[in-house]
C-alpha cells in the first residue's frame, strides 16, 4: 500500500444510517467503486472516522470519511504494478 492521504471529492449513497461510496475525483480521474471489500469505524474520542476499502476492478483504494467535518480522504492506494 502506498500512503496518499489527500482530501478526494465522492459521490456517495447515504441511506438508512449507512453511507457507500460510489466514486471519487483523483488526479484528475473519476474512479468507479466497483466493489466495497471492506468497512470499519475508526473512534478518537468524540471523532469517529468512517473506513473503506473500496476497489474498481484492478486496484484496491482506502478511503475515510469524518462526518463531523464531512470530508472525504483518500488514505492508500495499492496495484499490483505500483501506481
């Protein structure tokens, strides 16, 4: 995995309590979610971070959301060839 962590605008589904991202803008490229592989809560104190491990396809992104400030970030990114 590399290390990123920079704020990406995503287009997400909020419904039911449940947030899923669909895609995200990154270096110029909107990226599709095909598939979320995984999801987790992350807590420091009040903050609560939402976590995804979402892919398109061919390359595995971690993606976070804080609610509290609404912003989106992506956090790595990994393909088998590097990025």
């Amino acid at each position: 995995m590399v290390e990123i962590d920079e704020p990406v605008a995503v287009v997400a589904s909020f419904y039911k309590g449940r947030v899923r991202p669909l895609k995200f803008k990154w270096n110029e490229r909107v990226i599709p979610v095909k598939e979320v592989t995984y999801q987790w809560v992350q807590r420091d104190g009040l903050r609560r971070w939402y976590l995804f491990s979402v892919t398109d396809g061919k390359t595995l992104y971690n993606l976070s959301y804080e609610p509290q400030g609404q912003q989106w970030k992506l956090r790595a990114v990994e393909t088998e060839g590097g990025i």
